[in-house]
C-alpha cells in the first residue's frame, strides 16, 4: 500500500522487557487506520471481521488470539474541562508525542527497508533499563490533559516495579483533582489493575502520597493513624490492611477476595473507643464494614452483583476463624460456619490467614497452629454432614402444608429451629430427624398436625 507502519506502545515495551503481550498491540500508520486494518483482514483471509470506529479513526480485528488496533498516526490538543481530545491527522512525531509515557512511545518500523528498527525520540529504552516512568513532554500538561494518565503511572509503577520519576511524581500531586474529570469507571478500571499488580500495597502507597487516595477512596484514608491513651496504642490500620491485601496478593489472584481484604476492617475508624482498663475495641466492625460495602461498591461503580455479595460475606464473617483458631473448636461452632460460608469458605480462611500480621513471632505461630485445627475440624465435619451450601431438609412448604397454615411468622420460627438444632448437634442432619423436631416445634405453637 506504499504506506509507512508501525508497532507502539504497549507491546514494544512489553517485548522489550520479556513479558508476554497479545493484547495490547498497537498499529500506527501514516495513513488511514481503517483502509489498512480492512486490507490486513483481506491479506489474512478475509473472513476475519474488522471492527471500527469512523470517529476515533480507529479498527480492531482479532487473529489466532492476537488482538491489534490500527489507527492513523495523530496529533491530539485538549479542552480544560474534558479529557476527550481534539485529533487531528499527524506525523508519527505527533503521535509519539502524545503518548502517555516514554516506555509506551517507543515504535518498532515495519517497512521491510527498516523492519525492526527502534523509533525512540525520549529515549524510552534507558528508562526501561533505569525502571523509570516518565513523560515524553511537560508531566503538568500530560496529566492535566489526561488525569487518567496519572493513575496509569502509578500503575505502571506497580505492576512493573518502577520508580515515578520525582518531577513526574510531583506533577501528580499538583494535578491530582483534575482526576474529577475522569468518570468513575475509568478510575475503578486503573484501580483494580493497581489491586491486580504482585504488591498492590505499593500502588496505594503512591496513591495516598499524591493525594488522589483520599478523592476517590476516602474511606480508606479514614484508617490511617495510631492513637495511644494511658500508654495503650492500637495498630496503624492502614498499613494493616495493605498488609493483609499483600499477603492475600501472594495466594491468590482473585480481585474480589482483594477487595474482601481491602475492606475486611473498613469500619474500624467508626467503631473504635478506648474503654478503661481494656483499651482499644472495635466492637462490631465486622457487621458495620458489610453493611457499607454496598455504598463503597456503588461509589466506585463496582458490580453490584454476586461479586459484592461475595465481598459482604467475606467482611462479615472474616472474624469468625480466628475467634476459633483462639478458642476451643466446638462442632457445633465449625457447622455454623460452614453454614454461613458456603463455598466461599476456602476463600475465608485465605483471608484469615493474611490478617494475621502480628510482628510478634509466638502469637503468629500459635494462631497458624490453631488455623490447622480449625481447617482439620471444617474438614471433618463437612465430610460428615455436608454443610457446605447446605439447606435445611424442612422447607416451608413441608411446615405449611403439615399444619396446614399460611406463610407466616411461625413457618419461619417453626424452620429456623430445625435449622439450630442441626448446626447444634442437637439432632442429625436428616429428614426424619427434622421431621419430628417440626412436630414438635410446632405443637408448642399451637398448630395441630393435618390428617393426610
């Protein structure tokens, strides 16, 4: 096509460093996007479809699991208000100097004359070797620009383990409000690939630094701090929780057991109080931090689906193990867990495992000592009474229909009991058991079993 091309961004970096990429390939051409992406679809086959986007001057195809975006190369200038910019056509000049970061602007040639030659005006490749991130131009105009850059530096950072450069670093801190303009969902997208990274504590850390923490979480922010009355100090919560979240990052991939461990003790700062001769408490946090985890979620514009659900649960109940590992295991105590817990009980117990941040060696020793026993006992007993998503044999539709009464307060009174005295022990987990325990229960209310 006579046409000058290029590979950018994501990928070269990517390449450079000896990480896998195949979904972030980016094609710049001197040229138009959409007629190239069209004729490399033709080249391949022609039945790989081309999506695009007359607008942005963009298209994307999919091949054999590689995803690639072409667009002509672009010069882009930007209104105070809006981080959506005003694109005109370019020089590949141009484009690099809008890219976000001198490790992203660097380009591979893909004409056969210069096929693999690096194309790199900021000398992206020294910054690669010296882990530093960096904009290609003025960090005040890029980030003012484009707020949403300044959470991808710190992600940057992160996931690769970089250093911001400082005078970067600062612009970030004197362009953090700017990070309003930016919708939510962007800004919860940035973050959880921040959570995603190896050690997300670090991106907090910078994210609290540069004050963009506390404008899009304040409710993290609202845990920091140790305070000391009568020589008795409580720990750093903050530093707490991203000590747990580190240690669920080493176990774990799974973003919505993170977020558990972000929020496992969210409502600390609201339940705390110093009670003479005990000290600190927080009573209750566990029941207060659940019910604000729909707020948080919605705030941030996370699911409100089962994924929440999830995260609820996990708060709720992240207590519970270790109030065990500490006291003596009753069955009756595992059974009501496994009740509560469900298939997230394996989940739960990660989480246990990662709050425990105790720098005292005996304490941790004892605790993990006592979280065997309590994993030994969950095992038992769910082997024995298979617990795990377990329903109560008695329905209410067996209790209405045995005494022959609406739904009603009683049918759950009547229910609720039987579901006790199986998590108690008190009678075996079967029907016939249940069934006469319903008779029971329900004669003491005054119910007459029906004839049938």
């Amino acid at each position: 096509m006579h046409l000058q091309a290029f590979v950018i961004g994501g990928f070269v970096r990517d390449l450079l460093l000896h990480r896998d990429n195949k979904q972030d390939i980016d094609i710049v051409v001197l040229g138009s996007g959409i007629d190239f992406a069209h004729a490399v679809a033709a080249k391949l086959g022609g039945d790989v479809p081309v999506k695009f986007f007359k607008n942005f001057g963009t298209a994307m195809l999919n091949f054999h699991g590689w995803k690639i975006e072409f667009v002509g190369a672009r010069k882009e200038s930007y209104r105070r208000n809006s981080r959506k910019p005003i694109v005109e056509n370019g020089t590949l000049e141009d484009d690099q100097n809008r890219r976000d970061f001198t490790i992203n602007a660097m380009a591979l040639d893909l004409t056969e004359q210069k096929y693999g030659q690096l194309v790199d005006p900021f000398n992206g490749i020294r910054d690669l070797k010296d882990k530093i991130i960096r904009t290609p131009l003025d960090a005040d105009i890029t980030f003012s620009d484009d707020p949403l850059r300044m959470m991808r530096a710190i992600r940057f950072a992160t996931q690769l383990n970089f250093t911001i450069e400082q005078s970067c670093f600062e612009a970030i801190r004197r362009n953090a409000e700017r990070i309003s303009i930016v919708s939510k969902e962007r800004v919860s997208d940035e973050f959880n690939l921040i959570i995603q990274s190896a050690m997300p504590s670090k991106g907090f850390k910078m994210l609290d630094e540069t004050g963009i923490l506390k404008l899009i979480f304040p409710e993290f922010c609202e845990l920091k701090g140790a305070e000391i009355i009568d020589g008795k100090g409580h720990k750093d919560n903050f530093y707490h929780t991203l000590a747990v979240l580190d240690n669920v990052a080493l176990v774990s991939d799974n973003l919505w057991l993170r977020w558990a461990a972000i929020l496992h003790d969210i409502a600390k700062p609201l339940t705390k109080k110093f009670i003479q001769g005990t000290g600190w408490t927080f009573h209750a946090h566990e029941f207060k931090g659940a019910k604000m985890v729909p707020h948080i979620f919605r705030n941030l514009k996370l699911p409100l689906n089962e994924k929440m659900k999830y995260v609820e649960k996990l708060v709720l109940l992240h207590l519970r193990p270790i109030v065990l590992a500490g006291d003596v295991v009753t069955d009756s105590a595992v059974r009501r867990l496994l009740f509560e817990a469900g298939d997230d009980i394996d989940d739960l117990m990660l989480l246990c495992n990662a709050d425990i941040t105790s720098k005292n060696p005996d304490k941790v020793k004892r605790f993990m000592a006592n979280f065997i026993i309590v994993r030994q006992k969950l095992q038992e007993i769910e082997e024995k009474d298979q617990l795990r998503n377990w329903q109560p044999p008695i329905t209410g539709e067996v209790i209405m229909q045995t005494f022959g009464i609406p739904p009603s307060k009683s049918v759950g009174i009547i229910k609720d009991a039987i579901t006790e005295a199986i998590l108690e022990g008190a009678i075996p987990n079967d029907y016939e058991a249940a069934y006469r325990l319903m008779i029971a229960e329900g004669e003491k209310l005054g119910f007459i079993k029906r004839d049938t």
